[in-house]
C-alpha cells in the first residue's frame, strides 16, 4: 500500500500495519515523544496497537520538543 | 489615538511603510502588551525583536541566573552577565536597543498559583520555555483566560511552533493532549541543541506575536510548523481543534489549571534552558 508519512510518499509492504508496527519500522525509539495523526486525526497514545493504517492515509508524526 | 513623534517616525520608518502595518499599526505595538516566558534560547530572539518592535510593555519571566553554557544560543545575554539574573540581564538589552519599551521582569517560575494573574496582565504570550510541565500550564492558562499565546519548543536541529487563539483555534492539548512520561524526555543539555535553531523559532514567534497585534497577514493557527535545520525542509501540518479536547473541547475536564511535575530540559535548571 502508499502512504503519505510526514508529507512524503512511501510503499509499504505489510498486509496488516498498526500504528505500534508503523513506530517500530520507522526505528521511533520513544513512541511516547510522538503525537500520531492519520488524516488530521490524533490517534490516543494508548490506542497505538489497536489502530490501523490504511491504503492513502496521511501519518504524520509529530515529536514533542520542549526545549526552549 | 496616539500621535508619532518624529523620533519614532524616524525609528520605526521601515514598519510604517509597510502596508499591513503603517502608523496605525505601529501605535497598536506601541500600546501593547506581551509576555515572554522564559529569557532563554527562544525568549533571546523574541524579547529582542519585540522590544526593537516598540511593542509597548513586555513581561519577561524567569527565575533563572545566565550560565555560561547558555552563551551558545542565548544572544540577549553576555559572558559579561554569567550569574546575573536572566530577566535582569534582558532587560538591560532592551532597553538599550529601545528605551521607550516598558520591561516588567518577573523573576519566578510560572506555576498554577501564579500564571493566570499574571498572564491576564498581557494581550499575547510568547512560550519560550524548556518543559513541558510549563508549556502545557500555559497552554491550560491561556486557554482558560483567554489570552492567545506562541508555542515553541526546539531540540537537537529541529522547531516546532503553532499560535493559539483559544476555543478558536487548535491548541497545544489539540495536538499533543498530555505531557510525555517525564523519564523519557531527552534534554537539550543531553542531546543538544544548534544555537541558531533557537534563533529561527524565536524570530518566528516574534513575528506571530507582531502579526496578532496588527492584524497583519494570517497567523500560524491550525497548524503546527516544523522545520529541520539539517535540510532546511519546513512543513505545515494541518491541525484541528479537537472537540475531545480535555480544555478546549466541547466537555472539557481541565476547569483550573494545576502543577506537573516539571521535568526540565536542563540538568538542574528549570527555566528557559
């Protein structure tokens, strides 16, 4: 399936990707430092494993930064 | 309302010939009132622009003295100032590129005893802080007071900043609801920071705040604006407000504000590292 990560077109090769197995292969070592959005939905940080990523969904993965 | 002088025809030419400024604007900066929380990496840029600005009165927060180690990004303060008082040392800088703006420094940290008298004092806030205990305070804060704010947060070669007019907009809780456990939070001082990423954001965030009082050009609301140093790639994500949200949504469950625990980006300090 095609998705647009951050704003960039990618193929993706998994029958079944929840949001948990999309941070996993993007190497995101903290996926609590990332706010998850799917076609301008934020996805709950607990809701991670339970949710799917779809054919065309927009993911954007937005890191929190608190440095001021 | 209020007449130029001819000194600040002369000082603030290049706004009054601007259209979306002119007279009419530059006399709204004149009469305005900002806050800047946290006199750091972000506060640097953003006291300085604004101050240069003319914008009326600005409130500087931070409990914080100048370390040397903040010299790197921290432009509004000298090796000359290390231990001075950060809102002391500010001060001294803007008043020296403007002494018609008023400084009001605010020697504490923001907490849920403090941050709602004192942000209700200012039209606009500037979050220039390195937490996140005080950055979603004072999104709670300003979204409960109504007062429209500048978030801004930096790390390593990457900003991130959006601007809240509150129940209108999307805000910080929209997008990113809670803090993040505090143990996993890398700190600037552990994965570091370029000094001049501080100064990108800081100048836009300046810009925010002189556009609200102006009403020049559209602000950066409903959408969070990313940017990474490394490739000079700037994105816009598209944000909405969310009608879950714990304080602004529809049944908010945030009715007061209240203190997180605060887990700096600093070692041991806690202010605008």
């Amino acid at each position: 399936m095609e998705i647009r990560l951050n704003g960039e077109s990618r193929f993706i090769e998994a029958p079944h990707l929840t949001v948990a197995g999309l941070l996993e292969m993007e190497q995101v070592m903290s996926p609590e430092m990332v706010a998850v959005q799917i076609d301008g939905e934020i996805v709950h940080r607990c809701a991670y494993h339970d949710t799917v990523v779809g054919d065309s969904n927009q993911v954007d993965l937005l890191y929190f930064m608190a440095g001021g | 309302m209020l007449n130029l002088t001819d000194e600040q025809m002369d000082r603030y030419s290049r706004h009054l010939i601007l259209k979306e400024i002119g007279p009419e604007g530059q006399v709204k900066l004149l009469q305005s009132r900002v806050l800047v929380v946290g006199t750091g990496g972000l506060g640097s840029p953003v006291s300085l622009y604004l101050a240069a600005a003319g914008i009326g009165t600005i409130g500087l927060v931070d409990a914080d003295a100048v370390d040397i180690s903040n010299l790197q990004r921290q432009i509004v303060h000298t090796t000359a100032d290390i231990n001075r008082p950060k809102v002391e040392s500010a001060e001294a800088k803007l008043k020296a590129i403007n002494p018609e703006v008023k400084v009001e420094p605010w020697l504490l940290y923001l907490d849920a005893s403090n941050v709602d008298e004192i942000i209700r004092q200012y039209d606009f806030v500037v979050d220039g802080t390195d937490n996140f205990a005080t950055k979603f305070l004072i999104n709670d804060a300003c979204v409960l007071a109504d007062i429209p704010f500048s978030h801004g947060g930096i790390l390593r070669f990457d900003g991130q900043t959006m601007t809240v007019l509150p129940k209108k907009s999307a805000c910080y809780r929209c997008c990113f609801h809670e803090p993040p456990p505090a143990k996993s939070v890398p700190s600037c001082s552990q994965a570091g920071v370029l000094g001049a990423v501080a100064g990108m954001l800081g100048t836009i965030q300046a810009a925010e705040a002189i556009k609200f009082i102006t009403g020049a050009g559209t602000l950066l609301t409903d959408v969070l604006l990313t940017f990474d140093a490394k490739t000079m790639n700037f994105r816009r994500v598209n944000l909405r407000r969310r009608t879950d949200c714990p304080v602004c949504g529809d049944t908010p469950t945030i009715l007061k504000v209240r203190d997180f625990e605060r887990e700096s980006c600093g070692i041991q300090t806690n202010g605008s590292d």
